[in-house]
C-alpha cells in the first residue's frame, strides 16, 4: 500500500530540527528552491554517516518488531521496541518514526539514538516531539513525561533516562506553528553561520538583508536576538 498523502500542514521531527538550525535554509529547501545537499558540507556529511552507523550498531543489540500489525497489542505491555514504524498524530498533524519506545504498560516512552556523548537541547526537543506524536496511542498516563536516549560514549551505547521538561514541549509547539507560518508565507533571510547560507545561498542573503537594512547585518547581533528584539514588516 503507498503511503498516505498527507499536506503541507504536517510536520515532521527533520522539519522541526531543519527549521531550528535556519529558518531560511529549510525554508529554500522545504520549498525545493535549494536542493538539500547543497545545505551539507563535508564535515555535516561525516556526522550523519557516524549517526546512522550508530544506529545500526544500536539497533542490533535489540530484537525488532517483526510486524507492524503486532505493535497495538504490544504496546500495553511491559517491552523495549526497536524499528517501530511511521506513526502519525492527526489531531496535531505531527509525523515520524523514533528509534524505539519502552512501552512501559501503555505509557508509552520514546528512544532516541544519538551518536554524540552530552544531552542536547535538540535532543529533548526531539523527544519532546516524540511524546506528542505518541499520545493518541497512550493507554496509560504518568505525572512526569520522560524518555531515554541513547549516547555514545567511549565508542559504547549508554542509556541515559530524560525528564521532558514543560517548556520543551512549549517549544515544539512554537516550533511546529512557525514552520507552517513558514511554508504559507515564506521566511526572511538573515545573516547566519550555517552552511547552505555561507555558501549556496550567500550573496541572495547579502543582497537581500542589505536591500532591508537587516540587523544581523551588524557584526556581534544575531537571528535570535533580532527575533526577540523585534518585529520586522516582513512578519507584519
């Protein structure tokens, strides 16, 4: 069976982290005005490949789901599965996979695989994203949300158990608001670090925040500053 069309309101967990790093950068991408290669360089693509081979390593210390048709009875018990598939939250319009979930009697707790060694804000947002996107299939609830990465350290797998904290998901919700904001009426540019706008997109950048007079034209003021400091026309 293909998979199901869904429109440009959902988003997903690449959408929501693509968004945080640069607005305009996903926003070129999202609207297939820059291809997404193009916003990689060298060293962006060595980490993702590190990322999926520890995946992987992950994944094999763990029995898979055998059939997607046997995860509603599972869930209700007491399990850790590995290779769940897309599910999807309609009321929220919010779609993805996680690397795993314990199941913990119906509470139903994400896992996320992460090949670097600290907690980072990016991934309690993910995991944030993760426990919204589960809760149609949440049979049992618990007075603190929590989940589990995974982190590499020493070159080994070590769990580490995560409070989601209130404004993480406070977050997320902004987050996923502001993409659609985005896709129905486009994202200023501004002046940043990352590699689609020091490279492909750099001079349109220029030209375009020199034309507005941007603040982060200055040296020392930033995206989130300027974002937090002001309203421009263009969001008006």
């Amino acid at each position: 069976m293909p998979p199901r069309r869904r429109g440009r309101d959902w988003v997903s967990k690449s959408d929501l982290i693509s968004f945080l790093r640069c607005p305009y950068a996903f926003w070129q991408i999202d609207s297939g005005a820059l291809r997404r290669e193009e916003a990689l360089d060298e060293l962006s693509s060595q980490l993702i490949e590190q990322g999926r081979e520890f995946h992987a390593a992950v994944a094999s210390l763990a029995q898979p789901l055998a059939e997607p048709a046997d995860l509603p009875a599972l869930l209700a018990q007491e399990v850790t599965l590995i290779g769940v598939p897309v599910m999807e939250n309609r009321e929220l319009k919010i779609v993805g996979a996680r690397d795993g979930l314990i199941t913990a009697g119906g509470a139903l707790l994400p896992i996320k695989a992460k090949s670097h060694r600290d907690v980072r804000r990016t991934d309690e947002l993910e995991l944030a994203f993760y426990w919204l996107l589960l809760d149609p299939l949440r049979t049992r609830q618990i007075d603190e949300p929590q989940g589990r990465l995974i982190l590499r350290r020493d070159g080994v797998p070590v769990d580490i158990d995560i409070e989601i904290i209130p404004e993480r998901f406070d977050e997320v919700r902004r987050l996923v608001r502001d993409i659609r904001h985005a896709r129905r009426h486009g994202v200023r540019p501004r002046v940043c670090g990352c590699v689609a706008c020091r490279g492909p997109l750099r001079e349109q950048i220029r030209r375009r925040t020199r034309d507005c007079r941007d603040l982060t034209l200055i040296w020392g003021i930033g995206r989130m500053y300027v974002r937090a400091g002001a309203r421009s026309a263009w969001d008006r």
